[in-house]
C-alpha cells in the first residue's frame, strides 16, 4: 500500500486543459499555487469529488477513489477533508453541531459524535463557541471551526481552499501562524490551494505551481523563490526575470535586449534581479560598468514603505522590469506614468542560473 496521495488529474473546463500530476506524502503539506483561472480549484474540486475525471486517476493510501473510466467514489464516501475559502458552516447549526456533523454523516451516533467535536474545538482553542451560531462568531473564529470540521472527520487528505482569503490583514497574521502550528500536527497530507505567496511559503512544505493547467515549477518555497522559471513565478516572488542565452559576460534576449553579467556564463539562462537593485534615472548614467536601459514608465503603485514602478521597453521594446524606489525618489526625479527613465542594474546583482524546461508533471 502506498501511503500519501497519487493523482493525476486530467480534465477540459471550457477553454482550459488540466493536465497535472500531485504526489503528497503523509505528514506532508503541499500547496498549489497560480494565477486565477490556472486550475487550481478545479483540481481540488476533483481530489474532493464534486468533479469527475476524464482521464488520470486520484490513489489515496493505496486506495483509488476515481479513475477516468468507471470508478468515481461519492463525496461522502472519501476520506477527506475540506475547508473551503467562505468555511461554508451550517448557519442554523451550533459551532459544535457543525463540527459533529462529519462524524454523524459516518454513522456516529450523536453523543459520540458530539464528544469529538468537543475535543476538536478544544484543540483547536474555540471550546468557549461551542454554543455559539456561526453569525456571531468572527472570521478568524470561524476559519478555527471550519479546521475543526474538517479534521474531526479523520481524513487521510486535507484540503484548504484558499483558507485564508476571508480573513483582514491582522487576523490573517495572527490565524496563519495558528493554522501553520495544526497543520504539522496532521499526520495526513494536505494541500493548500492558494493565490497567495506568503500563505504558501508559511504553510507549506513544498510548493506546486500551476500555469494554464500544467506544473510550471515545484520545490521547497526557499528554492523556488530563489530561481524561478516562469515571469508569473518571478513576480509572485518579487524579482524581475529575464530569459536569453548567454555568452561569457552578457545575456542576450530573443528580442534584442542585452543584460551584462559579473561572472561569466553560457547556455540558455535565466537572468534575476531583485526590484530593489534598479536604480532610476531621467537620464543616461555614468560611473562604473552596469546594465543601464532606456524604457518608459508604465504604472507606479506603493509596495510596502516604497513604490513600484513598471517599466516598459527594458531591456528591450519587448520586455518590462520591476523597480523599487522611495517615495521621495518618485517626487524628486517627477516620476509619473508615461515618463521616458533609464533603469540601471549592477552587473553584480544579477543572477544567472541554467533554464532547463522543467519535465511535464515536475
């Protein structure tokens, strides 16, 4: 018997193909991450159930729920958990009837049922709500009861949906944490499906990000922060990214661009830079070798303390990158969308690692 969850789903929802692979072992966490409309949720929906397979096949501890033929396991009958973005409890139940509800669905009976709900809720740190309806409980409360719900089921697979998307900034802090903590005490696998980079590299254990219905790129969120493969990666992670081939000390685009390099390099490559590392200037600088590129300022919004600015036509018409300034450099250099600027990087704050394709379903 396997343990952990096998899947490979396969699907066409209107103008999008899904074709994935999702491997998580017990104990594991892993989350899928993507831009909307990559798939996401319509993978978790199949893993839950509620969609069928075409083709592929979903394996939980050795067990397989769905196939693309004739085996599709009902939603009650799966050994999994849910927790969907809008927790979804029952309004006209208490906090600790929804949470027994699960187990009484498995044949519980009521007092039973509702003596595990009792020690969920204490674990979880709600017992005080059990009485409670869940329109007068808080969003944070209720993400609490809704992790509940879902664990006092048992399940072998955990599923979160964007598990955190309910929550104000403040509450999203402090429940992340809490939500981290219960998550390495789940002896199953769980997958967190999220559009959110810093939920993901909280939460998780190992990242899966999906582009258009296929894995784009997968690893622990340290290693996929550090060298992403696609610009959608790049940006989630907050660095500019180019990709071109190189020959000893530069980078060449397909487009024509040319990004200078402190060491030497050769093959295809990507090129990253932080934000942070683009200095701008309203006209061409001098002073020691560096990347120095002519564009014009497409947005400007606040990031944090500082403002990003969008620039377009850098290193080439084709292509943009990202820079980070101050709020006073926005006012002093008169910065405004449509102003022609030079943006320029250090040759030693770029860094290049190989571009190999990632393997489909890697």
């Amino acid at each position: 018997m396997v343990a952990g969850l096998i899947a490979s789903i396969g699907l066409v929802r209107g103008d999008l193909e899904v074709d994935l692979d999702l491997e998580i072992g017990p104990g594991e966490v892993v989350a899928l991450l993507g831009p909307n409309g990559a798939g996401k949720s319509t993978a978790l929906r199949v893993l839950a159930g509620l969609l069928r397979l075409e083709r592929g096949q979903v394996v939980l501890d050795g067990t397989t729920l769905a196939d693309g033929s004739h085996i599709h396991q009902p939603v009650h009958l799966r050994p999994i958990g849910v927790v969907f973005q809008d927790y979804l409890l029952f309004p006209h139940l208490s906090v600790l009837d929804n949470v027994a509800f699960g187990p009484r669905a498995r044949g519980r009976p009521v007092a039973a049922a509702r003596r595990v709900a009792g020690e969920w809720l204490d674990r979880i740190g709600v017992a005080d709500l059990a009485g409670s309806r869940p329109r007068a409980i808080s969003g944070g409360q209720a993400q609490r009861v809704a992790l509940a719900r879902a664990l006092a089921v048992e399940p072998e697979l955990l599923l979160l949906d964007e598990p955190l998307a309910a929550l104000d900034a403040r509450t999203r802090l402090l429940v992340r944490g809490e939500l981290r903590r219960h998550l390495a005490d789940f002896g199953g696998a769980t997958l967190v499906v999220t559009h959110d980079p810093v939920d993901a590299a909280v939460l998780a254990d190992r990242l899966v990000v999906i582009e258009r219905g296929h894995v784009v790129q997968q690893g622990p969120p340290r290693e996929v922060a550090r060298r992403p493969r696609t610009d959608y990666v790049a940006r989630l992670v907050g660095l500019n990214l180019l990709a071109g081939t190189a020959y000893g000390h530069e980078v060449r685009l397909p487009t024509g661009g040319v990004v200078h390099l402190a060491e030497s390099a050769s093959g295809n490559v990507h090129a990253a830079f932080r934000p942070a590392a683009v200095a701008l200037f309203t006209s061409r600088p001098a002073g020691s070798p560096r990347n120095a590129w002519q564009g014009r300022i497409a947005a400007i919004e606040p990031h944090g303390e500082g403002v990003r600015i969008d620039v377009g036509g850098a290193p080439d018409s084709a292509s943009s990158i990202l820079a980070e300034v101050t709020p006073g450099a926005v006012a002093d250099l008169g910065l405004r969308p449509g102003s022609e600027v030079w943006a320029s990087v250090k040759a030693s704050d770029v860094e290049v690692y190989p571009a190999e394709d990632p393997a489909p379903g890697s």
